[in-house]
C-alpha cells in the first residue's frame, strides 16, 4: 500500500549523501571543516546540521539533515492537500545551499525530502525536491552540463530517452516557475529540476529517481567548482556577488516554501537560515553596464532557455 512506504532506506541513503556531499566539498577547500552536532529526539526524530564558514573556496556551505516526527502537518505541507490536515507524519530530507567566495563560481542549491503521512489510501507518501544553479557570471558549458545532469537523472523515471526528455521538460519549467522572484520579475538563476508530489510510477522508481538526482548534483556542481575557482576577480565582480546574493535572500525569505515549512513545524532556526549567505548588499536601483557580463547574466542566462538544443 501507499502509506506503507519504508522511511528507514531513504533515510539511510540521505544520510550517507549528507557524508559524501560533507567530504567531497571540504576536499575541495583544503583545511576547511563541516562543523554540526547530532540532535536526536525520543520519537525517533533526527536532526544533524553541517555547516563550513569561512573556507578559501566556499564562504560558507551548509548541509543539512533532518528526520522530522510530527503530530501534524503544518500549513505550507498541507496547502494542497487539505485533507491531509491534523495527520501525523514523518519528513526526511537532505538540503544543501554552498556560496562560493569566488564570484565565478556559482551558487548552488539541492533539496532532497521525503514525507509519509499517517493517512490511508493514495496521497499518503511522496518525493519532492530538485536542484538549481545560480551563477553570478554565466558560462554556456557550465549550463549545458548543469541540464544534462538534470535530464540524465530523468531517465530513472522514464521507460525511454524520449520519455525522460519529456519529464526532464517539465520538472525543468516546473524550477524556472518556482525560483523566480515575481516582485523583481525575473528568474533567480539558470534553474535545473523541480518537483513536488511524485509518486508515480512506484515507490521504487521515486527513489532510484531520488538517488539519481542526488549523485548527479554532487558530480557536477564539482566539475563546475574545478573549472572556475581559480578564475581571477577584483572588487567590481565581488561587489556585484554581493548584490546578486541580495536576490538569494529575498526569494528565501519571501518564497521559499521549504523554509516556511522549517520556521513552521518547529526546526532550529539557526539550521534553517544557514542557508543565507554571510555577506551580502542592496544597492538603491542598480543598473549594470549595457554589454558588460554583468549585463549579461539577465540578458544571456537570467531567461529561460533550452540549454541542451543545438
């Protein structure tokens, strides 16, 4: 049945990608560490927060751990799922956010959950999540490669290539919609995958689906870090990092369901808002340059595109 979906393999599986996403970044920031102590509670609960600050290479990244036992959902869980209201549930989730120092290097964001709800019938598990990309100054090969992971990991979902290119294009415009910033009119990055409320075909497909999102954001969010943190900058790029981190802020703030849902059901706040950066600026109607890269971030990358034609 349904709700009879195993909690215990997608916990165990997100616990070991918070280990290799932990590992894997602080290798590439040579003598930065994840600091974070284990929170458990008596309902078999399990909070685990990692997070690196000050690294040569990542200004800080955070990885995040949560096993949530709850005797009901909260408002943002059950927005679409009215008679979901008031039942109790478990939610198990890995969520990762890493802003570089070098302005070259992109943002990056993933979110990995799993909820199973105490209810009977269809509707009572199901996958979210999804990864996105948020470059301050864009590359084309980065973005190409960013949307092959996507649709690559796709394929777990789809019988045929054909059908994972249809389900990559739809979780591709499902992102693009979700991480805009409606009061700005206009898009937070160059997207990725989004999903929410996936369970079809089974719950053995969703997982593999799952795994396969997880595995191909870390490899390629490194490939990425390996090919751009060596990239020389100055004041100018850095101070347009800071601006455009500005916008990160506002659409986690003002947006985001997932940190609404955290702040909601009770989450440490700390854990919840490590993924803000630690150094960010607004400045009063700012305009870049006409034809300058920075210019070129909303003209070029700022827009949704097919990235993986031609």
């Amino acid at each position: 049945m349904p709700n009879q979906a195993p909690t215990g393999s997608i916990r165990s599986f997100l616990l070991g990608l918070q280990e290799r996403l932990c590992s894997s970044l602080a290798a590439e920031d040579a003598g930065a560490r994840f600091e974070g102590d284990d929170r458990a509670s008596p309902d078999g609960g399990l909070t685990r927060p990692r997070v690196l600050e000050g690294g040569a290479v990542f200004e800080r990244a955070a990885v995040q751990f949560s096993h949530t036992v709850r005797r009901d959902l909260p408002p943002a869980a059950t927005q679409r799922r009215p008679h979901l209201a008031g039942c109790a549930y478990e939610a198990v989730s890995v969520s990762v956010i890493v802003h570089p120092r070098n302005p070259y290097v992109p943002t990056t964001h993933c979110n990995l959950r799993f909820f199973r709800v105490e209810g009977d019938g269809p509707g009572s598990w199901w996958f979210g999540g999804g990864f996105d990309l948020t470059p301050c100054y864009g590359f084309e090969q980065d973005a190409v490669a960013w949307h092959r992971a996507a649709r690559d990991a796709c394929c777990a979902l789809a019988p045929s290539e054909v059908a994972a290119d249809a389900v990559y294009r739809q979780l591709k415009a499902r992102c693009d919609a979700y991480f805009y910033l409606p009061h700005r009119s206009e898009a937070r990055g160059i997207g990725g995958i989004f999903f929410d409320d996936l369970d079809q075909p089974d719950f053995e497909r969703c997982a593999a689906f799952v795994r396969c999102v997880g595995d191909g954001f870390l490899e390629t969010y490194l490939g990425i870090v390996r090919r751009r943190r060596e990239h020389p900058y100055g004041e100018r790029e850095r101070a347009f990092q800071l601006l455009r981190r500005g916008r990160y802020v506002e659409f986690n703030l003002l947006h985001d369901r997932g940190t609404r849902f955290g702040l909601q059901s009770g989450g440490a706040v700390e854990s919840i808002l490590a993924s803000l950066p630690p150094e960010v600026r607004w400045q009063h109607a700012f305009t870049p340059e006409p034809g300058s890269a920075e210019a070129r971030l909303a003209h070029d990358f700022l827009r949704p595109r097919d990235w993986l034609s031609g």
